[in-house]
C-alpha cells in the first residue's frame, strides 16, 4: 500500500509546531518552537503575543520541517490542523495557514481537535488496541475515556470543575513559582515530604474528580501561614498536593479499570509528562495486569507530531474539511 504522509500544523497555544507524519504512526520530521521564555515573564500565556508569534514564526517552522523530511508540500497528501480548542487567535493562525496551503497545493484539508491529538500521540509509540480506557489530563481537561474504535469516545467520568493542569500552574503561582507551572511543581515536590494535611477530594465510588477545593485549600493554607508569620514549607506543600491530586487519577481509574474490566490504558495531555504520576499509574496497571502506553515526553505536550497521528483515521475515512473551516475556541471532542 501507498504511504500516506500528513502535513500536520498545531498552534492551539504557546507552541509553533509543524510535523510530518507517515501512515499516523512514524514521525518523518517534528519541529516545535516554543514561546515558553516569553510568556514566562508574564507569569501565563498572553493571547495577543501568542498570536502574534505564531504568525512571524510559521513560515520558518514549515521551512525547517520540510528541509528536515528533505521533502517538499507537494509530496505530501493531506494538510492537517488543529482548530479546537485552544486560544481563538492563535488557533486561526494555524487554521488560515493550513487552508491557504490546502488551496495552493491542490491538498485535502482535515480538522483536527487538540484532544484528540493528545489520545492519538500515543500511536506513535505504538499502535493503540481497543477497547482502552484513557486517562486524559491537561490544562483543560482531566477525563476518563472508554475507546472502543477510532474516533470512538465514551465519557464515563473526569473533573466536575478545574482540570488538574490548572490547579499544579495555581499552586505553582501559590509557591511562587514560575510559568509553566506543573513541570517546576513537579521539581520541587521531589524534594519534599507529605506532610500537610490535605482534604481527599471526590473518595467515593463515581468517576466523578474534582481539584478545586484543593486548590482553595492550598491557597488558604498558605495565607493563613503568612497572617501568623509562619514559614511555609514549599517542598513539602508540593510534594503533599501533588500526592492527592495523582491519588484521585489513580483511585478513579482503578474503579473503571475494575468496571470496564480494560486490559489497556493510555494517559494523554500535558500533565502525562509528569514522572509521578506515570509511575504511579504504571503501578496500578501492573497490578491489574493491563498495559500501559504513554507517549513519550516531547509527545506530552502540545506538538504538531500528535495532530498528524490523530489525522490519519480521519484521511482514511475521507473526512476532510473544507476551506470554510473555521477556529473555535471550545468544540469539544466528547
Ligand atoms: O496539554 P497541554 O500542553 O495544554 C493543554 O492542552 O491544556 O497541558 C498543559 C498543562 C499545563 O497546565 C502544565 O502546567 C501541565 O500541563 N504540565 C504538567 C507537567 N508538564 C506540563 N503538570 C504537571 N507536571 C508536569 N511535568
Ligand atoms: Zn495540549
């Protein structure tokens, strides 16, 4: 058969990146440019510079993944791009750029949602069997999923208020600790012990989680420290929230590995680049005799690699957009 090699483009938010992608599974050429340094000194990620960045880099970024894959646009078969969700104006970078490309190469235009990106990075590690349960942790999103095909979604539980990315960049703010937050908790919590009392969130049966009474908590704790002139112990407050919130993934994904009786499991988004909760996850599928695929780091975060591999099921099932394709903030994938 015919390779099918994908043109993938990804500015959801901070990352430029561009990849290209053979058969969904095998990375051809990758690069990520990140604005990371710049936001930093804002303290997050500020839209309008996001934006802005992403449109005088784009062309380069292209530029060096088609001299990286010695290929050129007209070998490849389909332009990909992801247009939900992430930030408005620097989803439409992306998305313009990707139609304009579409349209002057004579190529087919496929959508792609940033979620399903993160599910489908772990194809290239190694193709995902089903039916799996998915362990889906971001900025925005913290789910369970039950997959029983391509494209096939079944939402059995996740955060009834904040993702639990959003809470390690909160308490990454609290510790006064610098943008982006999660990978600088996740330092300092290795050098501390679990030592604060911290309510257990959501210990009961559901697949329901939530993370922001810990947040709350934690915020309180900290200024009720300082109102009495108390210390607080930085390391051990992180090594303390980031025991509870990796607690609650495991102890809910252990009730639907139990449920749904998977014998394979997948942890997807940003926050699966965290060690902890990696290892401990890997635990609890060792326990239960399931096995565990997560992508590897520079596949964790947001990449252009992950929407060329979630693109593939859709080229071949002929789902393509057209160039009235639009960026929307919030289409959800589930
Ligand atoms: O998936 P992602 O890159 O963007 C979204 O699609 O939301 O996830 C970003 C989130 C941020 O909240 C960031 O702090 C968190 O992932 N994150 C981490 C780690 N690396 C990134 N959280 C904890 N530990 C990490 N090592
Ligand atoms: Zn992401």
């Amino acid at each position: 058969m015919k390779d099918v090699n994908i043109l993938a483009i990804e500015t959801s938010c901070d990352e430029t990146s561009i990849a290209i992608i053979r058969n969904g599974v095998e990375c051809v050429a990758l690069t990520v440019l990140t604005q990371m340094d710049t936001h930093a000194e804002f303290g997050g990620v500020v839209p309008e510079i996001a934006s802005r960045m992403h449109t005088e880099n784009i062309t380069m970024v292209l530029e060096e993944t088609l001299n990286k894959a010695q290929m050129k646009v007209e070998d490849v078969d389909a332009i990909a791009v992801t247009y939900s969700p992430g930030l408005l104006g620097s989803l439409l970078v992306g998305v313009e750029f990707a139609k304009t490309l579409s349209l002057v190469y004579k190529k087919p235009l496929i959508a792609v949602n940033h979620m399903a990106g993160h599910i489908y990075a772990n194809n290239l590690e190694e193709p995902m069997t089903f039916p799996l349960l998915a362990l889906v942790v971001s900025g925005g999103h913290t789910d369970l999923i039950l997959m029983k095909g391509d494209y096939e979604f079944e939402h059995i539980g996740g955060t009834l208020d904040d993702a639990i990315g959003e809470c390690y960049d909160k308490v990454a703010r609290v510790l006064d600790l610098k943008y982006p937050g999660g990978p600088n908790v996740e330092k300092m919590a290795l050098l501390g012990e679990h030592s604060y009392d911290l309510p257990i969130p959501m210990n009961d049966e559901s697949f329901n989680m939530s993370f922001s009474g810990l947040k709350s908590s934690i915020i309180n704790l900290v200024h009720n420290e300082k109102q009495r002139g108390h210390e607080i112990r930085k390391e051990d407050l992180a090594r303390s929230f980031q025991d509870t919130a990796v607690d609650q993934l495991v102890r809910k994904s252990e009730l639907a590995i139990k449920k749904y009786n998977v014998k394979n499991m997948i942890i997807a988004g940003g926050v699966s680049a965290n060690k902890f909760l990696r290892g401990e996850i890997q635990k609890l599928a060792d326990k239960y005799d399931v096995k565990l695929s997560v992508p590897r780091m520079l596949y964790c975060t947001d990449n252009a690699a992950m929407i060329g591999a979630a693109a593939y099921p859709l080229y071949k099932s002929g789902k393509f957009a057209t160039l009235t394709l639009n960026a929307t903030s919030g289409d959800e994938l589930y």
